[in-house]
C-alpha cells in the first residue's frame, strides 16, 4: 500500500490567505471583502500588500454578499471572507437572489468549517453548510483537505467562471499533498490503490482515511481512498470505476449525512450503479463545545470509526 507521510501540520484557513496573497500579485481584479474577521481568516498579508483592493465591511456579512455581487459588474473577481456559519446561514437569502441566480462570479470563502471549530460550540459549528451551497443552481462547491491543496485551490478557483463556495478549516492538520499540485474543479484524486472497499472522504477526513487504509491493511483488508475535493461537480467517473471493483463504499465528511458528500454519492450510485453504502458524518445533530480532537472521536469522525464501519460492511456484504 501507498505510504503518506507529513513533516508538518498547518491550518488550512493558512491555505487560503497565502493563495489569496499569491493571486493578489498577479492578478490585480482580485478583491477581497472580510466580516470584521481579517486574522481569523489569514486575510492581513492581502490586506498590507494590496490595501486598496481590501473591503473590512465589519460584521455585515449580508451586505458583503450584495457588495461583492456588484463589485463583479464591474470585471472585478471578489472573495468574501468569514466563518462558513456566517458565509452560509446568516446570508443564504443574499447568496441565492445576488450571486447564485444573479450568476455573479463571487468567490465565497468560509473559514472554521464543521465541530473542528472547537470550544466555540454548536452556534458557530456549521454542519450544513455543503448542502445548502450544493443545492444552488450553478454554484461549485470545493472542499480541499490540507493547507497545499487549500492553497491550490483558492489560486484555481480565481480563474473558473461564475460562484464557488469554497470551505476550509480552524485546526493544523497533516500536509502531505504536493506543494505545486495541479488543483483541476470537478475532478477527484485517487490517493490509495484498493480492491475490497473504496473510501471517499472530503476536507479533513481525507487524513483519517489515510490513516484508516493503513489499519485496514494490517487486517487484510485492501482500501481504495478517494479524495474528492469537489463535491459539485461531482466526479462520478472515478466514484463509479471504483465502486465498480470494490462493490462497497464509506463516505467520510465532517458535515451532516444529510446533503452532504454523503447523499452525493448516493445519489451517483443509486442511479448507476447500487452498491453497500455507509456514512461517516455527524448524525442529524448540532455539535458542542470541546476541542478538535475530543469532537472528532465523540461524533465518529475518525480512523478508528472508518475502520469499525469498514469492517461491518465487508461483513454486511458477503
């Protein structure tokens, strides 16, 4: 089995102000508009090297949404910045009528995604948010999983045409994609050859099914892991040519099994080709106050509960 290591663990919300900061040098329609949240979403290197192209519109975050969907007529390429609770709930109304309807090209950055927000607590703990983005007529919906895809990603998104929401994280977590990876929208990237069962995971669950491969091969058990970073489009191509082998799969998000990658995949797999499923992702439920890791283990969002689920379906199976 193919060996993943890292030599260092970073935010991926660090990800996103440094590809920010990147394209803010070579591209100047880049704008940036932030809910009163610069460091919390790594947006002050952008802020001091481009200050005339950086908007601290202060907690308003609806009229950040309609602000950068006019700032679009005008040729410029906006990206908002704040909490992703605060990027989708609080302005779902402003994001549907002014940028998704409106088809503005507005790039919707949301930091502090899922309970790995931590001690902030349910309020501020979005696990919605990748449905309610994914049901927007022409919206893309990217969910990376560590700093250098994150990075990749912010950098791509600048020259796709039209709305993307595009979730990241509070916690360091492993690097170990690569640093100059090409980051292609809409395709998903096959990091482990398998045969028995084919995992596709999103965002920071990607590390754990790294991880949980690597258990399943001390059982015997061959994995097939899928990143899909892209949840719309979604990549049924590699979905498909691997269900197709492994006759099973788990889906590992850090999001409700309702609307998420989840329910896409199902939904691929239903129409084309039905097979085992099951789901690691928190379970029709608000999160709660505790740190990172404490929150991934209690609602199952970990190696050791893909390995158990892993395990169960095989079983289930034959």
């Amino acid at each position: 089995m193919k060996k993943f290591n890292f030599k260092e663990k970073k935010d991926t919300r660090s990800g996103f102000g440094d590809g920010l900061t990147q394209l803010g040098k070579i591209n100047k329609n880049i704008v940036a508009l932030c809910a009163d949240l610069t460091g919390s979403l790594k947006m002050n290197e952008f802020k001091e090297k481009y200050p005339e192209r950086f908007f601290q519109i202060g907690i308003a975050e609806a009229n950040m949404m309609g602000i950068a969907a006019g700032m679009t007529i005008g040729g410029k390429i906006p990206f908002t910045g704040t909490f992703a609770n605060f990027s989708t709930g609080r302005v779902y109304d402003q994001i549907r009528q002014s940028i998704a309807y409106s088809d503005k090209n507005v790039k919707i950055c949301a930091s502090h995604a899922g309970i790995t927000l931590g001690e902030d607590g349910a309020t501020h703990q979005i696990l919605e948010d990748i449905g309610m983005m994914k049901m927007l007529p022409g919206m893309t919906v990217i969910n990376p999983c560590d700093y250098n895809q994150t990075k990749a990603a912010t950098i791509a998104i600048a020259s796709h045409e039209g709305p993307v929401y595009l979730r990241f994280g509070r916690p360091k977590v492993p690097v170990f994609t690569p640093e100059n990876q090409k980051f292609e929208i809409g395709k998903g990237v096959k990091l482990i050859d398998g045969k028995d069962i084919t995992i596709i995971a999103t965002g920071h669950l990607v590390w754990e099914s790294i991880v949980a491969a690597d258990k399943l091969s001390g059982k015997n058990i061959s994995a097939e892991v899928i990143n899909i970073h892209t949840i719309k489009p979604l990549d049924k191509e590699i979905i498909l040519k691997s269900v197709k082998k492994t006759k099973c799969v788990i889906t590992a998000e850090e999001h409700n099994y309702l609307g998420g990658l989840g329910e896409s995949v199902s939904r691929v797999l239903s129409k084309n080709y039905p097979v085992f499923q099951d789901f690691i992702a928190t379970n029709d439920t608000f999160g709660e106050s505790g740190t990172p890791e404490e929150l991934m283990k209690k609602y199952g969002l970990n190696a050791d509960n893909i390995v158990k689920k892993s395990i169960n379906l095989l079983n289930s199976k034959s």
